[in-house]
C-alpha cells in the first residue's frame, strides 16, 4: 500500500487496504511499503512494516541513530515540511469533522524556531546502572549518547552525571531553569523547578507573542483559567496593568509560586469549575484565557466561562481533538464565534499539535 497521511493518534501512517483504513508506525506519506496486519478493529486495521518497497519524498533519515526505537520521537524520519503540513492537515481536519465549524480565519502555521535541541526538561529512566528512555510502546530501555530535542545544556549535563550519583534510583528529572542551570531532580521532582511549563523555551515566547496580538481590545477584566504559574497571566498583566486580573488553577505549589511573581494578580488554586461557580459575573468587557490540560474542560468549566459573557476567549490547546470538542460546546446556541484558529509547533519530530483559536461573542462579530 502507499501511505497517504500521518494520523496524530501515535503519529502513525495513514494508508488503505482494499478500502479498509490502515496504521502503521514509522512510515511516511508517500511511502510504499509492504505491511503486516497485527490488529483487527472494527472500522480499521493496525499494522507494521515489513518492508519499504519504495520511499517516499518526505521520508529523510533521522539524526539520532535510536529514533526508529525510541519513544521520544515519532516523526524524526518525516522531513520537517512536511510534519508541519501534516500538522495543519489533522488541526482543520479536527475542526472540520468534530466540532463542523469552519474558522473566519485561518492563520499561517508556525514552524518552530528550532526543530532539534528545544526541549528544556527530559526524564530519564535509570536500570541497572544504565540510562536512557523507554522504548515506543513498551518499557524497554533505549540507551542514548545524546537525545536530538533536548536542549544542549541538558545533555551536556547528563554526559557529567556518575554511576555513583544515580545508585538505587529508578529515573530523574534534567530541567533547565530561569536563570539556565540545569537541575538534576531525583525520583520528586522539585515544586520550583519543574512547575507546569512549555517545554520547548523559544516556542513558548512565540505563544506568549501571538497570544497578545490576538487580543484587539483593552479589557477591564481577564480570567485566565489553567495558569499554572503565570506562564501567560504575567505577559498578560504586563500588556493591560489597568484590567483587574484573575489566575486559577489547580496546583497550590503553581499558584504559590505565581504568588511571588505578581501579588498584583488576584490568583486562586482549586477545581476550575468550582472556583468559577462562586464568583458573581464580572461587569465590563472580558477576556478570558483558557490553557487545560490535553483533556481539555470539563463540560461544567464550558457552562462557567459562557455564563460570564466575555467579549473574547482565548483558547490554548495541545489537542486538537478535545479542543474542537470544546469549541463545538461554546459555539452551541450561537453565544461566540470561533474568529481565527492558528498552529504552532512547540513539539517537532513528534506528531502532537499546539493551537491558538479566538473566539468572539457572536453579538461583537455581527455588529
């Protein structure tokens, strides 16, 4: 068969068997491959390689001699033009066939400022006296040299790290900080070094930049929901001092550590949806923040942030699927408008997709 796509269920490839949906690790669009069927599901098949009979032309050979191997990296042997194309295709799909909206605008996908050594954290498996990362699919252990998206200072440091500094452990946590030393965080990771964060340091600036200009108006109010420890709600304070600015978020340590950082945010840890349910509508125009986790908001955080009314949502994703779900939710009844849906990759050579949608009160929109 010929792979057609890359899905973003395990970044596999996407090809057809006598009309019958197949995936299969490790190939490329373009591909023609002789496969071996290893799952039969209801409406697709599972499958591996067997041979590649002719590859195609987004098929490259990976850098990291352990990438075909490693778990850390789906698409290392997809040239990176085409994970991105890749990327926009399942980010419009995602919209188009779950939620059915169609955005006013579609703005350009953004490749990340770099494809390798972006990472600033890693975990590191330790057994016996050896190192590396688990294996795709499994836990066996894939000892490594050098890790290709890591930052440079993170291998740099774990070439320094003795077999007598890791004794008796399982795995630890390499994580670059603020001020650029890296920390070695054993079994725990340590509250102030590893609070949710991007992982990727460049990318992340690029989110904070194209957050802030999707934002066209002065709000007298921002809730920003999911902060963790202000990783958007400090940029936000910054550009628009004048709003009266809400943080909330699960993690106490994320919220005492934001605390620090600007006692000016009125900042709250607990359940989202509860914290919510307790606080009167706020009057004025609002803008409102949402970054979850990968399962997105909980149906009772949807019926919060409409019953607040604000005149435009931010919504920051890292899937597509839970985030067209949501969308399809706030959009219900004709209450916002989704104005503009952008990509960004905060994660090359793996098949995950970070997102940026505006919505707007359908009132605003048609005014």
């Amino acid at each position: 068969m010929t792979i057609e796509s890359l899905s973003y269920f395990g970044g596999r490839g996407v090809g057809r068997h006598d009309g019958v949906v197949i995936f299969i690790h490790g190939t490329a669009p373009g591909d023609r491959v002789r496969a071996r069927v290893t799952a039969c599901k209801p409406r697709f098949l599972e499958g591996e390689v067997v041979e590649i009979l002719e590859p195609g032309p987004a098929r490259r050979a990976p850098p990291c001699p352990v990438a075909g191997r490693c778990g850390g990296c789906s698409w290392q042997h997809v040239d990176y033009s085409v994970q991105i194309e890749q990327k926009e295709k399942i980010l419009r799909d995602a919209l188009r066939k779950i939620a059915k909206i169609q955005p006013l605008n579609w703005r350009p996908f953004l490749k990340a400022p770099s494809e390798f050594h972006y990472r600033n954290r890693i975990q590191l498996q330790l057994r016996n006296g050896r190192k590396g990362f688990f294996a795709a699919r499994s836990h066996d252990l894939v000892e490594f040299q050098k890790c290709w998206i890591a930052e440079e200072k993170l291998n740099a440091r774990m070439g320094e790290l003795r077999d007598a500094d890791l004794q008796g452990l399982r795995r630890i946590e390499l994580a670059v900080q603020m001020d650029g030393d890296v920390a070695v965080m054993a079994e725990e990771r340590d509250p102030e070094a590893a609070l949710f964060s991007q992982v990727n340091t460049a990318q992340n600036h690029v989110l904070i930049q194209t957050l802030i200009a999707a934002i066209d108006f002065t709000p007298d109010w921002i809730l920003d929901l999911y902060c963790g420890a202000g990783n958007l709600t400090l940029p936000l304070a910054e550009k628009f001092p004048q709003a009266k600015i809400f943080g909330v978020e699960l993690s106490r340590a994320s919220i005492e550590r934001a605390e620090r950082r600007h006692p000016g945010v009125k900042w709250q840890a607990g359940d989202v949806a509860r914290v919510l349910s307790t606080m009167a509508p706020l009057k004025g125009k609002g803008l409102i923040v949402l970054d979850p986790p990968r399962m997105g908001c909980a149906p009772e955080v949807i019926d919060q942030v409409r019953r607040q009314s604000p005149s435009q949502i931010v919504y920051v994703s890292c899937n597509p699927t839970t985030f067209a779900r949501d969308a399809e939710r706030l959009v219900a009844n004709a209450r916002f408008a989704v104005d503009s849906v952008q990509g960004l990759d905060m994660f090359p050579q793996t098949e995950h997709v970070e997102l940026i949608c505006s919505l707007r009160a359908a009132t605003l929109l048609t005014s």
